[in-house]
C-alpha cells in the first residue's frame, strides 16, 4: 500500500489495525465497545527516521499523534519518539 502522504523529519506514516471483533471467548462486540488499537503498520517515514522501516507494527503513545483522512483511509502521523516499541 502506498501513501499520499510524504513524512518530513523524524515523522512515521501508519494504519491503524483493525479493531477486534470478538473476544477470545467468542463474544462479539459492538462498535461502541471496541477500543482503538494502538498498533499500527508503518506505511512510509521521513528521513531523520533512524530505528524503524516501512512495513514495521508499531505501538505507539495515543495523545500526540495526527490523524488524517484521504480516500476513506485513516492515516496516522507520529513522531519517532512517540513510538514505543516494534512487534
């Protein structure tokens, strides 16, 4: 999947993952209950990005992310230093 949207500096494009729909025990949950993963799939990155590639799962810190929408898809804009780790 390519992106629309070129990082500058220390920036990580992403996609969130899908929300899960049921539990591990079988029970399907409704929308209003879902929470919004905090993993996502890096999409592209700038070019002060140093420990992350495109294609990488990350998880990130919730408040001080972008979020922008272009042709019904959800990207996310994070700083390097706003993820937390690699999966």
């Amino acid at each position: 999947m390519t992106t629309p949207i070129k990082p500058l500096a220390d920036r990580v494009v992403a996609v969130r993952e899908v929300a899960a729909t049921k539990t591990a025990s079988g029970i399907y949950l409704p929308d209003n209950a879902k929470e919004k993963p905090m993993i996502a799939k890096v999409l592209a990155i700038g070019p002060d990005v140093k420990g992350i590639k495109v294609g990488d799962r990350i998880v990130y810190k919730d408040y001080p992310l972008t979020e922008l929408k272009i042709d019904g898809t959800e990207y996310l804009i994070v700083k390097e230093e706003d993820v937390l780790a690699t999966v």
